[in-house]
C-alpha cells in the first residue's frame, strides 16, 4: 500500500528545510533584477543550517524513500521564492553520466559538474531534429552546432552534447558526449536573459569542429540502430534520467504555486477573509472557493509526483507517472499563481509582492525537460497504445 505519512524525523527536517529557505528570501529580488550576477557557492547564513547530506544522514534506513524527501524539499524550498544558500555541486549532466555512463566513465568525471546540452534553436522537445553533428575521425569526434538554455551551463565544468551522428537514422543516431569546458572548438557564446529563474544561469554554446576523445561518447556504444523510431542506447539510456527529474521539475513547479497560494491565503486572513471548511460550496465567497480549490490541485499535484518518485525509489517503471506528474505541475505553475494574482488584484503585480516572480520562475516548468504538450503526448502513447507515428 502507498503511505506518503511522514516521521518526526522526516517532519523536522522539512522544517529546517522551510527555516533555511525563509533566510534566503532576502536575496531573491537582488538576483532577480541583476541577471549578470553568478550565486557563490554558499551565502554566509549558510553556515547557521547543516548540509542537505548532514540532514538526511541522521535518518532511519528503514524511513520515507530518500527520493520522496527529495521531492518535498524541492517543493518547500521553491515554495519561499528565495535562491539556495549552498549551491548544488551536480547538475542535469551528472544525472544522465549515472544513467548510461559506463562505470569508468563514471568515475572519471563524475566529480565534476555537468549541464546537459539538447536544445538547439530549431529543436526542443523534438529531439529527432537536433542538428548538431558528431562525426568520428579516426580516435575523435568532432562536433559542430549550437545548443542554447543550458541550466548551469556557465558554472559547470563541463555539458553532456547531444549530437547525431546520422541523420537519416533519427532518434537511432542521436547519442550523447561529453565535452569539457577550455575544449577546442566549444565556446560559451553568453548567458542567457530570461523571463523567470534569473538567478539560475543559464548558457548558449556554439561547437565549432570541436574535436574530442573517443572515448567521451557516453556509455561507449558507437552501433546505430537501423530504424529511426528506435533510439540508441546511450538516447535511452540518457532518456531515462527524465524519469526522476521530471517530477522534480514539477515539484519545482508546484512550490511556486504553494508559495503564491500561501501569500494570498495569508495577506487575505489580515483582510479577515480566510476558508470556513465549515461551509457549504453554496455559502463561501468566490475568494473562499478560488483558495479552496487552489489548494486541492497543489495536493493533487503533489501526490503525483509522489507517486512517480515512489515507483522510483521500488525501481518500477514509472514513465507514464513521470509524464502525469510533470504535465500535472506544469499546468498548476502558471494557473496557481495567476489565480492568487486575481485574489490579490493589483497589487500582486508590484515588484513589492512576491507573487508576479512565482509566476514568471514557475513558468518554465511546462517548458523545460519536455513541454506539457510532449508529456501528454507520452501519456497518450502509455494509456491508448499509440505509436509516435500516430500522434504526430
């Protein structure tokens, strides 16, 4: 039976986890309007809370699934709006090296912090039209395009390219390489200026004849599928890092949407206006109603990607889940924090409130990591059977 009832010790540490987020509040509108700016490595107040690692190493083995932990921390922390106080040493990148990197690939670089490179300027969620191409020449491959919205992609060390290395084999040719900053022929063109997430950065590269090792080919298979419909085992084997961080994108999403909500619920309780659960749907006001239901879909939201990450930490299959829980948290990243804009009125749209950056930060949940439109694409393929070839 599924039970998602939380321990003292797994409660405590979602509170700590709320304390160190509130402390860092203070810093979200300074990042926000000064893009250029790169987050150090740790704040000073970082120093007053212990590491994430510190928090959960206290805890019982036979507790909550650490994956399920992680899920809620990601959505208590975007929840208070503020940007982390200790930065993440890993990235997307390092996700998929676990995933289909070869044991020794693993631990050569699995030390470093890795971006992914997908997007392109003419293909996002369309994997099968990436354009940038690896070809081997001799013991290198060499790597020409242009990727662009690469998270962490001026901080890390290095990206993980997705590249084909035949066209005419579709999603069969597209494998994945790892290329390491101060490379030949790989240059970092800028950082991007984006509507939401600023203090995240966010880079465009440009490969030109960029020459690396064999052996950086992800997961070392260098075979090509012969039909196009099926992808290689190092796309795969990269394709099911999406399967954890998908629902971690939309618990990001989902926090944004809890944060908005609970600035709503309480500026209004000053204003004497607060849910009576006691009243019918007849009786309450429609700002009682709106606050209502906006609560119920950030509930609904987050048990899906509850349940996602639950298949995950008994190692099922969850792809279908995964899919649900993103399309879920994409939809209530935009309409959550617009309904508490409407509750609000004008005033949540100053700069002086907080709920117009939950909006503008939450909205590239249904973007990133595959558009709402891709997941339900997928949701479609699990539930109905339909092949890609159906649906496009």
């Amino acid at each position: 039976m599924v039970d998602f009832t939380l321990s003292d010790p797994d409660r405590d540490i979602l509170s700590g986890v709320a304390e160190e987020a509130k402390a860092s509040e203070k810093y979200a509108r300074h990042y926000d309007a000064h893009e250029d700016e790169i987050l150090p490595k740790a704040f000073v107040e970082a120093a007053a809370f212990p590491s994430l690692l510190e928090r959960m190493r206290r805890r019982p083995s036979d507790d909550t699934p650490s994956v399920i932990m992680q899920m809620l921390i990601r959505i208590e922390r975007e929840a208070h709006n503020g940007v982390p106080l200790r930065q993440a040493p890993s990235a997307l990148g390092n996700a998929a090296l676990g995933a289909a990197g070869t044991p020794a690939q693993q631990k050569r670089w699995g030390h470093l912090m890795l971006a992914m490179s997908i997007t392109e300027p003419g293909a996002g969620s369309d994997t099968k039209a990436i354009q940038t191409t690896a070809v081997l020449d001799g013991d290198e491959w060499v790597l020409n395009g242009d990727k662009i919205f690469v998270t962490n992609g001026v901080r890390c060390h290095g990206t993980i390219v997705w590249a084909t290395v035949s066209k005419a084999a579709g999603r069969g040719g597209i494998k994945s390489f790892l290329v390491l900053k101060g490379t030949p022929g790989f240059e970092l063109v800028r950082k991007e200026k984006k509507l939401g997430i600023r203090s995240s950065d966010t880079a465009a590269y440009a490969f030109r004849d960029c020459r690396i090792p064999r052996d950086h080919l992800i997961g070392g298979d260098e075979r090509v599928p012969q039909s196009a419909d099926e992808g290689s085992a190092s796309y795969k084997g990269v394709l099911k890092t999406f399967n954890i961080t998908r629902p971690t994108v939309a618990a990001g999403g989902i926090g944004k949407a809890l944060g908005a909500f609970r600035y709503a619920r309480d500026r209004l309780a000053k204003e004497g206006i607060a849910v009576d659960w006691d009243k019918g749907p007849h009786d309450r006001t429609s700002t009682e109603q709106t606050l209502l239901e906006l609560e119920a879909d950030i509930e609904a939201a987050t048990l899906t990607v509850l349940r996602a990450a639950w298949l995950a930490a008994r190692g099922e299959p969850n792809n279908l889940e995964a899919s649900v829980a993103k399309a879920k948290g994409g939809e209530l990243c935009r309409s959550g924090p617009q309904r508490a804009m409407e509750l609000l009125g004008a005033m949540s749209l100053s700069h002086d409130h907080p709920v117009e950056q939950f909006l503008r930060d939450g909205r590239i949940t249904d973007i990133y990591e595959g558009t709402g439109q891709i997941q339900r694409l997928v949701i479609a393929r699990a539930i109905l059977g339909y092949s890609s070839a159906e649906l496009s």
